[in-house]
C-alpha cells in the first residue's frame, strides 16, 4: 500500500474509532466539554494543562480551543493513535499550543509543574495492583500544589445488581445507537477482559496515596463518572 492510500486508511479508521466511542459512550462529548470548562474555570484559561491518555486528540484538541491562553501536553503510549492526533492538531492550526509525546507520564522530564492534568477513560484500563497507584504518584509528581487532576471512568462492582442495572441499560442505548449486537457483546467481552474499574470508596484511597484531596463528582452517565481532586 503506498504511502498516501495509507495515511487515507488511517484517517477513515482514526473517524471511525471517533465515531463509535461516542456511540458506545454515554455522554461522551458531555464529558468532554464539561472536562474542559473545569481546566478553563480554575486555570483562568492560561498557564499549562497535561493531558494523560491523549488518544486521537480529540481532548487535546477541545482544551486548546476552549482556553486560547492555554499550553497543552499530551501523552500517550500509542504512537499510531498520537499520528491521528498530530493530525487533528495540524489541521486546527493548534501546533504552536499543543504538543504531543509518545510515552508514558512517568517518562516525562520534570520541568516547569502543570496547572492542571486531565486523565479521561484511562486508570479503567490499569489493574488495581500497584498500576492505578502508580499513574496516579506520577501525574502528582508533575502538579503544582493545589492544582486539579480531572478523571473519569467506568466505575463501581459489578456483582452488584444495580451495576448489571445500568449494564443492561447501556446495552440497549449501544443498540439503539445503530451498533451491531455482535459488535456490542464485543464490547462487553473486552469490558469484562481488559476493564478494571473500581469503587468510589477506593478511587478515594488511591487518590489520597498519591497526594490528592478527596474526588469531587463531576459527571454521571450510567457506569461512568467523572471527578476532580487537587493536589494537596
């Protein structure tokens, strides 16, 4: 496949992956938005904001334009995804604002601290082993005091019946959506898999192990939550 008929498929399927996890999602861009007049409320829309899990770019991406004063970092593992991002960036004009790093926090040198971090659909995908705590020790290491770490996840038990609740609910707001049911008994095959969530009892745990006040919520939409906490 030559080089632009690539950089074409990766496009269509960068879309594609955009395009579904807002179906699959609830309240995906509620989310979104929401994160983003935090970071802009308690910033003033300056200073510098770290985003973990940048993905895509669509989160970079909306902080950028939402806070015209504001320097955004990304960082992410995945170099594939980080290309769709640059793109994203390049095709907004935001490459003077945003800069993207294929790595993991913990490799980032500590310079100037952040004023804010936001950790959207991440900690989820970390074990409860020492994983989640980690992440957690090295956002804080890169916050000024007193700074917010804005985070959202699947969230909660679920051997408790009000969670196999709301996972019904989601079920059939996936199918309403259009998505096939094989594709969404998919989902949850790789939900039940490679998902990790936790209650809010223990988010407060791990949070307060890294340095951080108690998790305020933010957002709620069936098995997902949003919260901030500050850095001590």
């Amino acid at each position: 496949m030559d080089a632009d008929k690539r950089d074409h498929w990766d496009k269509d399927r960068a879309e594609a992956y955009d395009r579904r996890v807002r179906e699959a999602i609830p309240g995906y861009d509620a989310l979104h938005v929401l994160s983003c007049q935090i970071v802009a409320e308690v910033t003033g829309g300056h200073g510098r904001a770290l985003v973990v899990g940048a993905g895509t770019g669509v989160e970079c991406v909306a902080l950028a334009e939402s806070c015209p004063g504001l320097a955004v970092v990304g960082v992410d593992p995945s170099k594939e995804m980080l290309r769709h991002a640059e793109a994203k960036v390049a095709e907004r004009r935001l490459t003077r604002r945003v800069r993207l790093y294929p790595s993991k926090v913990g490799a980032l040198p500590k310079f100037e601290p952040f004023d804010a971090a936001t950790a959207l659909l991440v900690m989820h995908f970390l074990k409860d082993d020492g994983a989640k705590a980690a992440l957690l020790e090295e956002i804080s290491s890169h916050l000024k005091p007193g700074a917010p770490l804005v985070l959202a996840d699947l969230f909660g038990r679920w051997d408790d019946a009000w969670q196999q609740q709301l996972r019904a609910w989601w079920r059939h707001l996936q199918l309403a959506a259009g998505i096939p049911e094989g594709e969404v008994e998919k989902g949850f095959r790789h939900i039940d898999r490679d998902i990790f969530p936790v209650t809010e009892t223990r988010l407060a745990e791990l949070l307060a192990g890294a340095g951080f006040g108690p998790p305020q919520p933010y957002f709620r939409a069936l098995c997902f939550g949003g919260w901030v906490a500050r850095k001590a």
